[in-house]
C-alpha cells in the first residue's frame, strides 16, 4: 500500500491575491499579476498556494518508485527575488522549438527561469503551458 507524502509545497487555504499584492518590487508584482492573469485563461483553473510562494493551477497524484504518492500543482508560477519561476512539470525538453521563439530564459528540469516578462513571448509561453498540461495528461490524471 502507497503512503501519502507530505511535502512542504502542499496546496493551502492562502490567498493568491494577498501574495501577489505581499510582493515587494513593483515590477515583479507586476509580472506576477500578469503571470496569474495568463494561467488562469491558458488553463481554466482557480489558482491555488502551494506552499508560502508557488501559485498553481490544477494538481495531480504522482507516483515515487518505491510507490509513494503525492499530491502537487499541475503548473504554475513563482515570484522570486531572481524573477519569475515558471513551473511545467513535464519540463521543456521536448518543445525546444517553441523555447527558441520565448525570449530570455533559462532552463531546469521542470523549471523556466526569467528574470522578468521584459522581451518574453507571452502567446508562446502559453502554448507552453497548454502543451505541458496536454503531456501531464498522457501520464497522470490531472484534476483542474
């Protein structure tokens, strides 16, 4: 039998909107106000904390190999102190052709890293967002 795994990025009954408006620069608040306004229209979902500072939409049970269950965010976004940290859990690897058409950005597994929205393609980043939902579903069960 699986056990359930608590992490520290658990869904809570935070306000989104307390944290976006908690963000001190104004600049990244911006970028994060705008963040909100572009997952909630790509995904349809009502964004939720996780954690002190991620903003998420949907979630999904994953599986660990020793067959541990936990429960995160489908995608969804950070504001950091470095930008904004976009979160695609299938990562990028697959699109690099869209990547190219971004804009400034670095790369982790399932992370994107901007400094800020300043020269980011925003129709792109959305197909991003659409396409690693789409890639989510061929292994998990994702709940918006």
């Amino acid at each position: 039998m699986p056990k359930k795994v608590v992490i520290k990025t658990a869904q809570s009954s935070a306000s989104v909107s307390d944290y976006l408006n908690s963000i001190e620069s104004a600049s990244a608040r911006r970028d994060a106000k705008i963040l909100a306004k572009l997952f909630k229209q790509t995904t349809a979902a009502k964004a939720k904390m996780w954690g002190g500072s991620i903003v998420g939409y949907g979630d999904y049970t994953y599986y660990r190999a020793n067959g541990d269950e936990g429960i995160m965010c489908a995608t969804g976004f950070a504001a950091r102190k470095s930008g904004p940290v976009l979160y695609i859990m299938t990562g990028y690897e697959k699109h690099k052709a869209l990547m190219s058409k971004l804009g400034p950005h670095k790369l982790g597994k399932a992370c994107l890293y901007l400094k800020n929205l300043d020269g980011v393609n925003l129709q792109v980043l959305a197909q991003l967002i659409t396409l690693g939902l789409e890639d989510l579903k061929m292994t998990y069960t994702v709940r918006i």
